[in-house]
C-alpha cells in the first residue's frame, strides 16, 4: 500500500516568531491549535490546503544553527520571478535572505533561501515542476 506524506513537525525555539514568519512570507494560515503536554501546538497549511498537508509547530525547540553548506530546507512554490524576487528584497531589508534570487537548470527553476525564527533555511521558488509556476507539462511527473 501506497503512503502519502501528510506533515512535517518541527520543535522551534519561538512559536509565535514561526507562526508570523510562515504566515507573513509563506501565505499559511492556522487550521489547527491545541494543547499537548501543556504546550500550544499550531498546524498551519497554505490556503485551502489543510486536509493535504500540514506544516506542524511545537515549541521548546533547541533552534537551528544550520551551516551555510547545508541546503536542507523546506521549499515553498510561488508563481512568478517577481514573487521570488519581491520575497528577497523583503528578506534582504530583514536581514533574512541567505541565497539570492538565481536561476538554476530544470527542474530548480528560480529561487532564493530565507532563514526564519528557528534558523532554519526556507526556499522560495519559481518553475519547479511542483506547485504554482510549474510547466503543465510536468505536473503529475513522478520521479522528480
């Protein structure tokens, strides 16, 4: 039997901070809060996506310290190169942005790295074959 991925949960040091940051750059919106262990749990989800998948923050994280060689990240699909573009110089003037806008061979398309709250590198992309901005041609391709 096939499975799906339905979340990603994440300890971070600032909830409210996190919350603001992916609400504010990535457009998510609470579809979830409760308490578990006495602490606030906040599931957010891009719009009209909340029964898809879900971004889950959990406070009492340590934080992240993440070297500038490690790409790992979370990446979110915009639709055009002036988003990606309007995302950097809001990142810039915040002293957030860690990757410039650039253009990279398919399937990379345009994108730029931001860190949030937690120090954890955050991709804002253009032309992937996932998302907004991604050729017809390619949506549904397996193996990307």
């Amino acid at each position: 039997m096939p499975s799906t991925l339905t979340h990603i949960a994440l300890h971070v040091r600032d909830l409210d901070a996190c919350i603001a940051f992916y609400r504010d750059y990535a457009g998510m919106e609470t579809v979830h809060e409760r308490a578990a262990d006495g602490k606030r749990v906040v599931w957010l989800a891009s719009p009209g996506q909340g029964a898809r998948f879900i971004l889950v923050l959990i406070p009492g994280g340590p934080g992240q310290q993440q070297a500038a060689d490690d790409f790992s990240h979370l990446g979110f699909a915009l639709d055009s190169h002036a988003a990606v573009d309007a995302i950097a110089e809001r990142a810039q003037a915040g002293g957030l942005l860690e990757w410039p806008p650039r253009q990279e061979p398919y399937p990379v398309g345009y994108y730029c790295g931001v860190r949030d709250p937690d120090g954890r590198f955050v991709e804002f992309s253009y032309g992937q074959p996932l998302g907004p901005g991604a050729p017809d041609t390619a949506q549904g391709r397996s193996g990307a």
